[in-house]
C-alpha cells in the first residue's frame, strides 16, 4: 500500500514538474520585471510574464511623446519642418540628452529622431513645451491620448519617463505593446528614425550611438525604444520583420519587450533571447492559397475527368513550430454539370485539437463542360477492349492511327 502511495506521489510531482517547465518556455522569469512577445499585425500574444501590471517605463514614456507630436502634426497645428528655440528651461533637463545649449534652433523633426534614437530628455521636454506650451500641458495630451486608444493602465507625470521624487510615468507591459502596434500602423515612418545609427551634430563636438542594442546584434531588427530608471529597470522594445517566402509562409513582425533587467548587458542578453526565441518557434504559416489547388476531384462524366480544385480566399495563421492542424476537404454530393468558373464545389475545414480554425469554401478556377456523346461512347469503347483483351492504351492509339 506504501508503494502504491509513494507512485502516486511521485506521479504527481512528475506531472506538476512537466507543467511548470511547460509555462516557462522562454526561461527569462526570474530575470526580469516583465516581457511579452507578440505579433504586430493581429495583437496576439505568443509569450507572456507579468504583463498586466502597470510598471514604471522610463524612456519608453517617449513613444507616447513621439505619438502626441505626431498627432499634432497629422491635425496640422505644427510641421515637422517648424523651427524650436531651445531656452534656458530645455537646459536644465537631465540625464540622457542632445547636450542642447541655450539659443540653438532645431526643427521639430530633429528634435523627434533626438527623442527616439538617443532617448534625449532635453529634446523631448523642448517638444513637449513647443506643442502644448508647458510640459504639464502636454502630459494632459498624453493622458488623452492613451484613453482614446484604450490604454487603461497609462498613468503619465511627464514627458520624458524622468523620475519626479518617488512618483514615475508607468504602464502595464500589455498597455506597452498596445501603443507600440498602434505607432507603427499609424506612423510606420517611425521605423526610419529608429533605425538611424546614431546623432551627430556638426555645429560642435557631439556623436551618440542608437540606445537599441538589438540594431547590430539580429538582421531585420529595427525598432524601437530603450529606457532606464533605477526604478523600472533596464527596458527595451524591439519589433523586427520577418521575411515569407510566400509559398509556405508569410511576412511577420514581432514586438518583443523586456522590462526591468540589471544591467545594460542583461537587458541585451535577455531581449536577443526573446527575439530569438521568436524567430526559432513561431512563423505565418499559409494554410489556404487562393491561388494553389488543395485537391484533385475525379468527375467521370466531364470533358476533362479530373478537376482542380481551390480555395476561394486566402487564410494564413501564426503557429508555433509543432503545432499540428488538420485539413479536412468536404467535397458537396450531387455536383451537376456543367459547373461554371469561380462555382462553389465544397469546403476545408481547418482544425487543430477538435477546435475550428477556419471554414473556407472550395471553388473551381475554370469552367467544366459535360463530355459529349460520342467522346463518352468511344472512352467507353476503349476501356472495354482494354478490359477484355488486356491491350494497353499506346497500342489502341496505334490501331486507330493506322486506320
């Protein structure tokens, strides 16, 4: 009876073993605050710790930046080409920054790729009181903002992610993500300035590299924000594209974030893992081409006995390397000729584990004609003598070329 116990016992620690290991997958838990992997294109979250509690985000605060700016220039009340004074007040802005000086001029759309591609604190704040007039301004458009998009966890005390006593800018890891699917659908020209490989200014002495440590470490890396305050950690989000071949996959784009590492060098191990676990698991995968035949019917009494059938649209999903997905073809009885191009002839369904993926009917790409009278006597004539007098098809031919 002991024995019998102590199996059970041990059967289930085995089982509870196997489940844990099973939601760890990425193996980045204990390293970090919060991350998440997601597609951009559907918002679908493929991996996930932690990632709905609001946290603080330093510098990614700046995406939220980048957004009101944009949104100011998209409903016309400044150009990315008006020209900022920088006054005494930009100045006195800490930590990381473009060193502005008092009495310089830059142009609003400097001052952006300054925010983004070096996390300028100077540059963002000169934004910021450029657009609303005063920070505290501005950060009323930045709450605004986040409502209308649904960004609940937002909770905004500046522009720039800088701490104010024990009070920080903070979002949910997932609210994150949200903002960066919706930058990049709206202003997808944000990707050209995060990929800039550094700031350079020729008016005196000043050159800083791209704070993303991802652009020269993975090919297709190229977005999109760094930050860092002792507080929230070293943080980074990253989105690369991923090229399909188009027969077998699609295009994808990943978001990747990492919240709340150690260290600038952990931050960089723990995102490429990320990333890389992404790029080594998941991909688009085409289950239906509109333009590729799933199935051959046999239809002995038209012209041309076996008909190509296809999809009549296309459906691609995100799957995990592994993940199986059964394709059942459901061909509709009583087909009648003719059939005419674009007819529905049945369905695939697709499945995985008993549930429905996608239901998409089957249809043919080109017209199918009855065969005609005679053909159909001859056809029939010709498998008689086969049948009977074992002749192959080549020699029949051969006869009836010779007569």
């Amino acid at each position: 009876m002991r024995r019998l116990l102590n199996g059970i016992i041990l059967s289930l620690l085995f089982i509870l073993i196997l489940n844990s290991t099973a939601v760890a997958t990425v193996g980045i838990e204990d390293e970090v605050t919060a991350y998440l992997l997601g597609d951009y294109e559907t918002g679908e979250i493929l991996e996930e710790y932690n990632i709905y509690k609001p946290i603080e985000i330093a510098s990614i605060s700046k995406l939220m930046s980048y957004l009101v700016v944009m949104k100011q220039v998209e409903r016309g009340f400044i150009s990315l080409d008006d020209k900022v004074y920088i006054d005494e007040d930009v100045i006195q802005i800490k930590g990381s920054s473009l060193k502005l000086e008092e009495g310089e001029i830059f142009t609003v759309k400097e001052l952006l790729e300054a925010a983004l591609v070096v996390s300028a604190n100077d540059a963002t704040y000169a934004l910021a009181k450029y657009v609303a007039g005063t920070e505290k301004d501005f950060v009323k458009l930045m709450r605004e903002e986040a409502k209308a998009i649904g960004l609940e966890s937002a909770f905004y005390i500046n522009s720039t992610g800088l701490p104010e006593g024990e009070l920080q800018n903070k979002m949910s890891t997932e609210d994150i993500f949200k903002l960066s699917r919706y930058i990049i659908n709206e202003y997808p020209e944000v990707l050209f300035l995060t990929t800039i490989p550094y700031i350079e200014l020729d008016n005196r002495e000043y050159k800083e590299e791209n704070t993303n440590p991802l652009l020269k470490e993975i090919k297709g890396i190229d977005g999109l924000k760094t930050g860092f305050t002792n507080k929230a950690g070293y943080c980074l989000v990253s989105t690369i594209n991923i090229d399909g071949d188009y027969i077998e996959t699609e295009n994808l784009r990943l978001i990747s974030i990492v919240m709340g590492t150690k260290s600038e060098e952990k931050r960089k191990e723990l995102s490429k893992k990320l990333v890389q676990y992404g790029l080594n698991n998941y991909s688009k995968r085409i289950l239906a081409n509109e333009n590729i035949p799933v199935d051959i019917v046999y239809m002995p009494k038209s012209k041309d006995k076996e008909i190509e059938i296809y999809p009549s649209k296309n459906f691609s999903i995100i799957l995990k390397d592994g993940d199986y997905i059964d394709k059942d073809i459901l061909i509709d009885e009583g087909l009648k000729l003719p059939l005419k191009s674009m007819d529905k002839v049945g369905k695939i369904v697709l499945s995985t584990e008993g549930n429905i993926l996608e239901e998409i009917d089957l249809i043919i790409h080109k017209d199918v004609k009855k065969e005609n009278l005679i053909m159909r006597i001859l056809r029939n004539i010709k498998e008689f003598i086969v049948n009977v007098f074992k002749i192959d098809k080549l020699t029949i031919f051969r006869i009836l070329i010779k007569k």
